[in-house]
C-alpha cells in the first residue's frame, strides 16, 4: 500500500494540469503581494492628520459656543458628548506623536468604545460612522459600521494586553499574518476549496488512460481509493506552498507580525467580542480547511465511482461551494435553520470570527457545528463509496 501510495504521488505531482494549478496559485500570490496588498486602504486607519482635523473643529466649537435659554437641544447635545471624545482624540494625537504605541491602543480602545455608544445609542439621525462604511448604497452601513467599531475596540483592547510589538502596520492591520487573517475572512477559503477541486478532479479518472498498469495490484477497489483520497489531501495542502510566497514578500516589507496578536471573536449572543490569539485563530482555520478537503474529496470520490465523468466531478464539487449565493439573504439565519446546509460553511474565516453569524442573523454558525456537520456529510459520503465500490460488478474505471 505504501508502494502503491508512493506512485500515485509522483503521478500527481507530475500531472501537467496539477504542476499548472500551483504555477497560476504561485503567480497570484506574488501578484497580490506586490501589487494588491500595498493598495490596501483600510477604512480605520491611523491618520494624525484626520484625528486632528476632527479635534481641533470640536475645541473649536467648544470653545466659542454659548449655551443660554434658547440654545437649540442638538447643541446643547454636542456640548455634551464632545469634551470626552476630545480627550480621546488629544490622548490619542500626543501618543502617536511620542511615538508610545501602547498608550496610542490605549486611548484608541477607549475612542471607539465610546464612539459607538453614542453614535449608535444616542446619535439617531444626526451622528454617522466613518463614511468609508456608506459606499455603494450600503443599507446595512449603520450595523456594519457598529460592527466594525466594536471590532476595533476589542483589537485595541487587545494591543493593551499582550505583549506583541506595536507598530503602525500592526495597527493598521497591514502585516503578513494580519494579511492571512483578512485573506481567510475574505476569498482565501474559496481559493483553496477550488483548488482542491481541480487537484482531485482527475484523481480516480486518470487511469481509464492505462487500465492494465493497476489493475494486477494486490489492493481492493476501496483501498485504491483510499490511496487516492490521501494523496489528494496532501496535494490540496500542499498548495500552501505557492501561497506563502506573497506572505513572506509582504512579510518583508510590513513585517511578519506574531502569532500573539489578538483577534476579535464576535459573540452573537451577547453581541460583545473577546479576542483569541492569532495562533489560534490560523490553527482552527487550517483545521477546518482540511475538513473542507475532505469533505470535497470524499464528494469527488463518491461522484467519480458513480458517474466516472470529471466534468460531472467539476460541476457537482463547484456548486457546492457556490450554493450558499442562492439562498443568501441577510438576516436569513432568523427564519432558516442554514446551520444544518454545509454550504453555510464556505466561507471559513468568517465562521470562526462569527461575522457569518452578524449576516446571518443566527447564534448556530459555530466552528464546532461546521466540523460537525462537514465531519458527517464526509462519512455518508465515504460510506457510499465504501459500498459502492465492494459491490461484485463495480470498476473503477
């Protein structure tokens, strides 16, 4: 079984379509570090020139208004709320300015907590968040931008607590892990998901080519498949490779970060978040990108032995990473149990941070549900293999 497994490793490593799969992963790596990345615009960002601006309006109005009996009720709301948020915004100009990073986290955990209360608990109408959430006809701007200032918050608090060291691409979320951290919150799921199908598409098919080659093997059918489910794993990690290339290139130009940075978890619940380290947070990613593999892999498997057809392979493992589009409305989760579909699951980061679970309107988009119900659709679906393939009449080919 090891000889077996030996060959059919090196076949798939010398397939040309495989060798080309890594080749174009390799080349959109490099091309998102060196041409993508540095055009990153981040909405927070850590701009003097903005707090200052910001600042010096407020003391400006506090500083000539006059408050008497006529005074209208939204000024009087405005003499109210600005004297603690300049005191945030000034804490915040003279530690960048002095270069304490720290006690920069410090003031500016405390500006986006009280940023949020009043905007969202008191502003109503009359105070908005950052105008970079109001794009596009956003109808969501105003939870997404609570959102994203609770977020903010929290990873402040963050910086406050753990010992990384502090820097303005840090803050700015603009370091090779925080990159993973974004790219894993965004599409980077689906470029693996998509791979690993495309990687194991051919995985069974590929020997109707030289039928005879195997076929004096001393393995059975289901142990050949098994053979091929592993190597298509290893192969679907592998592509980690090519991928780290554009990590260690903005690496190099706004550092590695570390694997204590925090990252907020948002609890839908209670709606508050609380932070995990970065390590942790990529290690439950990776193990969930691994389900996802074998849930694809498994799939693949089932679908080759039944319809022995790859661009059945092809089309069945790609709606099922593109399903979630059909029936994905926000705030769906409240009437739809979608915890139950694997499909809600796509999108890996996303899940574990619990954003999906912000969209969804739903408390169940967990990462322990998603391995469990990807964990149980890939044993039904080996099952069936399993069966399939011990039947007298089957072929693999």
């Amino acid at each position: 079984m090891r000889a077996y497994f030996k060959f059919e490793f090196f076949q798939f490593m010398s397939n040309k379509k495989n060798i080309a799969i890594y080749v174009i992963l390799l080349f959109f790596s490099c091309y998102y570090a060196l041409k993508l990345a540095p055009a990153y615009n981040p909405i927070e960002k850590a701009d003097v020139s903005e707090m200052e601006a910001r600042y010096l309006t407020r003391e400006e109005f506090l500083n000539n208004v006059v408050i008497d009996d006529g005074t209208h009720y939204l000024t009087r709301f405005a003499v109210a709320i600005f004297p603690e948020w300049n005191e945030y915004d000034k804490e915040r100009l003279e530690a960048i300015k002095q270069h304490n990073l720290k006690k920069y986290a410090e003031a500016t955990f405390k500006w986006y907590e009280y940023s949020d209360n009043v905007i969202f608990n008191w502003g109503g109408d009359i105070l908005f968040y950052n105008p970079g959430y109001y794009t596009y006809g956003n109808s969501y701007a105003r939870m997404d931008g609570h959102y994203a200032y609770l977020y903010s918050a929290s990873r402040y608090k963050g910086y406050t607590e753990e010992k990384s060291h502090l820097t303005v691409n840090v803050f700015e979320e603009r370091t090779a892990l925080q990159t993973l951290q974004r790219l894993l919150h965004a599409y980077l799921p689906l470029i693996f998901i998509v791979s690993c199908i495309l990687l194991t598409v051919d995985i069974v098919l590929k020997d109707r080519r030289n039928p005879t080659l195997l076929q004096g093997l001393p393995l059975s059918d289901w142990r050949k498949l098994m053979v091929k489910g592993g190597v298509s794993l290893l192969g679907s990690i592998l592509a980690i490779i090519p991928l780290s290339v554009g990590l260690l290139i903005i690496g190099a130009r706004n550092g590695f970060g570390d694997f204590e940075l925090p990252v907020p978890m948002y609890n839908s619940g209670e709606k508050i978040f609380s932070n995990i380290t970065m390590g942790q947070y990529l290690i439950e990613n990776m193990l969930f990108i691994v389900f996802w593999s074998l849930f694809i892999i498994s799939l693949l498997l089932l679908v080759s032995v039944t319809l022995k057809n790859e661009f059945s392979n092809l089309v069945i493992g790609c709606v099922f990473v593109i399903a979630e589009f059909f029936y994905y409305v926000r705030g769906i989760g409240v009437f739809r149990d979608v915890h139950w579909y694997p499909t809600s699951y796509v999108q890996v980061g996303q899940i574990i941070s619990g954003y999906r679970n912000f969209l969804y309107g739903s408390e169940a988009l967990t990462f322990g549900a998603g391995l469990s119900v990807i964990g149980l659709c890939t044993c039904i679906f080996l099952f069936c293999t399993f069966l399939i393939s011990n039947r007298r009449k089957f072929k693999v080919f």
